[in-house]
C-alpha cells in the first residue's frame, strides 16, 4: 500500500459514513471538510513550505549587502514573474496558465517507471523506497473513541512527524529528493474520491467531540471564580502602571499575574498569561521588535488547515456564514447562465465546494461558474503561490462534478489598487462580490487620510455587482488612547479564551496554536505596538454599516427562509446553548453568551 493509499484510508477512517440529512446545510460542512481533506493529501505539502522558508532566509541573507551596496533589495513582486503584471503590486494569474506551466514542465521527465532515486548509502529504486517508507508510516489512531478524536486532532504533528523521521532516516539524513510524478499519478483514484466526493458523516463526529472537550475541561469552581477577578483586577492596576511609566509597581504586578497564570491553565489563566507578555513588552519599549518577531514566524500550511478544520468542526460560526452565502448566491444563480463571483480574501477557497456541489445538483440549464480570488501576496519568490493554488484546487473540484468553470487569480498588496480591466467583468454575467470578513485587513485612516478602506468599497461599487456578501467582526474600534484600548480589549479576548475553553479540551496542541500564534499575537499588536505597526484595528458592523452607505451601497433586506434554516442548523446540531443566531438592521448576527462576534449582510449599488 503507497503512502498516499495510507492517507486516504485513515481519512476514510475518521470520516466514513452517512449524512444524517440530505439538505444543502449539511452539504456546506461536508464538502468544505472534504475539499480541506483533499488540500492535506497533497504529497508536497510540506515540501513547498520548507522552500518558503528557505527563500525567506535567503532574503535575510541577500538583504544587508544590498543596503551595503546602497541599492533598493528587490522584493518578490518586482522579481521577474512569469505570469502577468498589470500594476503596481498586482499579479493575476490565470489557472490555465499554471496547469500549462505543469504540462510543459512534464515533458522534461522521465516516465515514471524508469524513475530511480539514487539514495546515496542502499540505492533504491523508486518502488522499493515506497515499499520501505510505507513500512515505516504510522498513525496513533488506536484505542477507545475518545483516543480516535484525539489521533485524528493529532494527524498533522505526531503522525506526520514520524513519518518525517522515517524518511531522514531512509536517506542517511544527507541528501534532499525531489519526488517526481507522472499527471496520471496526481490524479484522483477511485479510494480518493470516495473520500473526497461521499457524504462523510463529519456531524456525527461533533456531539462526541464535544463530551470529549466538556470531559476534558473542569468547571470553575466557586474559588476559582474569585482567582478570575483578582486577575483581571491585577491587569487593569497593571496597565496603570505601564501608562504611568511606573517600573517598579508594574514589574511587581507582572510577576505576580504570572503567578496566578499559565500558558497551559484555564481560559482566564492563558489570557492573563498573554496579557501580562504584551504589557512587559510595552514596558521595556519592545512591543514593535517582538511583533516584527511574531509575523515573521509563519504557520505552516498543514497546521492552518487542520486548525480551519477545527474551527468548522466545533464553532457554528464559519458554516452558518458561508451557508446564508452561499444560498443567496444561489438564489440569483437561478437567473443567469454564468455567474462571476469576485472573492475578495478568496484563501483557500473553502467557501466555494459546497457552491460547486449545489450547482450540480441544481434542476436548471448549465451554469458557467467564474471565479475571480483575490488575496494578498505572499513574502518570497512567488506571491501568488496562494491563489494559483487555490485556482487549481477549485478548477479540479468542478471538473469532478462537471460545472463549466474559470478561474483567475489576483495577488495584489493594494486591493484598492485593483482596476476594472483586471477583473475582466462582461455584461451578460451575474457578477457577485463576496467578501467574508477579511476587510480588517486592509488599511484604515491611519494609513492614509484617503481610507485605503473606503477606496476598496468604492472599487467594489464600480464594479456595480448584482449584490455585495459582506461579513465582518463585530470588534468596536480600539482607542488611540493606551488606557481605555487595554479596557477595551480585556473583556474582548477574555470571552474568546473562554469560548476556547469550552470549545477544544485544553491539552489539544491545536488550541496552543491558536492561542500563541493568533489570539497572543493580536493582544501584543494592540497594546505593545503604535503607529504604522498597530496593524489590529477591527470595526464594528455599525461602523461597516455607515461606510457602505457613504460608498453608495443599499441594503437588501435579510432573507427570513435563510436566516430560520441556519437557526435550524445551530438548534440541531450545536446543542449547547451558548450560541446564537439573531438580526439588527438587516445584518445576521453571531455570537455567544450575549457578545456578537460575526455580523453578516447584503449589499447592492444604489441607483442613480
């Protein structure tokens, strides 16, 4: 059995079994997990992140002799590209064009049975190596139920890890072996697409997983609750402190919050824990060296996905959102005969399976479905790795269900930047701008007086699409002023480290993560850092709500049908309470314990 086929059949394992019902609502969880187990089986996964690694260091490295030397070092988008560059910071690259790259890159190889690695100490041949690597892959996936949901949450560092210690061993840790395959080799074979395409039963696997983490996380206990507010407390008298410039009662105040907190504790102990790091950071005049820190440290591919996977399987939130998305688009899929959907922050593409699933299925003339992802470059020798990724992906996908499809993709660092002609629009198509909640990251006033925010809305309103999906976080602006931005942000990331904790069990290396690498990132950005480099500045939906009105926009009302089918999806398969799924001037708003963290609505350009 190849390496691969192992893959496949733990999937399978984990996933295997039928939806509990056939509507599109659980048809959108099933085919976003499909379409992300399909991203993990990819052979050179790993592969492409160590060399964006490499390229990052050899930049380091180039980087000082050129300002020796006087001159500007290059970045990655002036580097020579080979796909087109229509402006400044702007790369679009259609996915004919990479899978052509492929094609002409294929006939310089040999066919894959005359294919030998020469493995410097026993030279194996290409087979004998499989054989032997197979032999040596393994997953700790055996024991009870709640060992099986804890291997499977585990898949991507104990499993993998083994697995890469194997193969160093193999080569004599001495030598690096490009893996070569023939087209007929990559593509789909009838046990992937069982895994990929049937309808895995992923809900049945929340509710256990749930008891799992509601097993693994103890209740609060009476003294427990008095430890929280003598924590917050000592933060807030903390950051007194630090605004005051008293070193010594803020030294002290440190030391004694990271007495009652840790790292590996409760929800309020971890978020005290980065709390009390910022506020040093701050202190010593460090904040901006320690974040430039951070954002250079980058998450590997594997982890963001199984984390995204994570965050499907146990929060309602990203369903529901791409559900109310996803069913609008398809109410005015009805009406054209192709529709063009402009995907600003387009990732992954995890919103798009599902779509492609229930274009399939729909009882109508043949839809022409167009994609255009847009996202930001990435740092290294190919920016726009991400989306000519993401093209490739979601154009295979469609093939898999015969929905006529084209793609193209745009890296840009200015999404105001883009033009018109770069997103080649036609008159006879139902255009369609999706963005679901990744306009954060595009800059504010403070960036520039004439808001690269509101610059990207008018881009939107020119395009005149047919409607606007809009998805934000509801996160109140933080004040400039230290002081009240700390009270701000305290209550703020004191409900998200307690959603965590009643979310995933506290010792799953996935939350770790999550909470160093993302939450404990953002609290050190917005306390520790000023100026250019605070880049964490969300807005409320309130605040969305009034910069579509001055961009031109009007509302469409929520649609009532929708928004009681994904009450139904939170009410069936999100037991717990805690959630919820309400409206205020026609946004749909989702939250917990009372705190709106989504808000979702729909747009169109007023006429003139």
């Amino acid at each position: 059995m190849s390496i691969t086929s192992q893959k496949q059949t733990l999937l399978k394992e984990n996933t295997q079994s039928n939806l509990g019902s056939d509507g599109s609502s659980d048809i959108t969880l099933d085919a976003t997990l499909s379409y992300i187990s399909q991203i993990l089986l990819e052979e050179d996964l790993e592969e492409r992140d160590t060399l964006y690694h490499e390229e990052l260091a050899l930049s380091e490295m180039e980087k000082p002799f050129y300002d020796i030397l006087g001159q500007k070092y290059p970045t990655s988008i002036d580097q020579g590209y080979p796909y087109q560059q229509n402006s400044d910071n702007l790369i679009t690259v259609p996915a004919c064009e990479f899978n052509k790259g492929v094609e002409e890159g294929m006939k310089f190889l040999p066919s894959i049975d005359k294919l030998v690695l020469n493995f410097q100490a026993n030279k194996l041949s290409s087979a004998s190596a499989f054989e032997q690597a197979d032999s040596l892959f393994r997953f700790d996936l055996d024991g009870d139920e709640e060992d099986k949901y804890k291997g499977f949450m585990r898949f991507g560092s104990k499993g993998k890890k083994k697995f890469n210690i194997a193969l160093d061993q193999l080569e004599g840790r001495n030598r690096k072996i490009s893996m070569l395959f023939s087209e007929e080799t990559a593509q789909r074979n009838a046990t992937f697409d069982k895994v990929l395409l049937e309808h895995d039963n992923y809900m049945q696997k929340v509710p256990n997983l749930r008891e799992i983490t509601l097993s693994n996380t103890s209740k609060c206990s009476e003294n427990d609750k008095v430890e929280v507010v003598d924590v917050e407390n000592l933060l807030i008298q903390c950051s007194d402190a630090v605004y005051a410039n008293d070193h010594q009662l803020a030294e002290r105040l440190i030391t004694e919050i990271r007495n009652q907190s840790s790292h590996n504790g409760d929800g309020t102990q971890r978020m005290a824990f980065a709390f009390a790091d910022a506020l040093e950071a701050r202190l010593a005049g460090t904040g901006s060296e320690a974040w430039r820190r951070i954002v250079a440290k980058r998450i590997s591919t594997f982890e963001v996905l199984r984390i995204v996977q994570l965050h499907i399987t146990v929060c309602p939130f990203p369903r529901i959102s791409v559900y109310y998305a996803n069913q609008t688009i398809l109410n005015m899929a009805k009406k054209a005969s192709v529709l063009h959907i402009v995907d600003l922050g387009i990732g992954f593409g995890f919103q798009w399976p599902s779509l492609i699933q229930a274009l399939s299925n729909q009882n109508m003339k043949t839809i022409k479905l167009r994609i255009t992802g847009v996202d930001f470059p990435r740092p290294g020798f190919r920016p726009a790795e991400l989306v000519e990724e993401t093209g490739r992906r979601l154009e295979d996908y469609a093939r898999s269900f015969n929905v006529p499809f084209e793609y193209r993709g745009i890296a840009s660092k200015n999404w105001e930047a883009i033009s018109l002609d770069d997103l080649k629009i036609k008159k006879d198509e139902v255009l369609i701008v999706n963005c679901l909640y990744r306009l954060r990251e595009v800059g504010d006033e403070a960036v520039s007086l004439d808001s690269p925010r509101d610059r990207v809305l008018n881009l939107i309103y020119k395009m005149r699409p047919h409607i606007f999906i809009e998805g934000v976080l509801n996160i109140r602006t933080f004040s400039p002023f230290f002081i009240t931005r700390f009270r701000q942000c305290l209550p703020l990331y004191s409900a998200l480290f307690k959603l965590l904790d009643i979310l995933i069990p506290r010792d799953n290396k996935l939350r770790q993560i999550i909470e160093r690498d993302f939450l404990a990132r953002d609290i050190l950005n917005v306390l520790a850092c000023e100026g250019s480099e605070w880049t964490m500045k969300p807005e409320s939906y309130k605040q969305w709500h009034q910069r579509n009105l001055r961009a031109g926009f009007e509302q469409i009302p929520l649609n009532c049908a929708i928004v009681k089918e994904c009450r139904e999806i939170l009410r069936k398969s999100y037991k717990n309470k805690i959630f919820f799924v309400e409206e205020d001037r026609n946004w749909m708003l989702q939250g917990w314990s009372g705190r709106a963290f989504d808000a979702l609505s729909i747009w169109k350009p007023r006429m003139v």
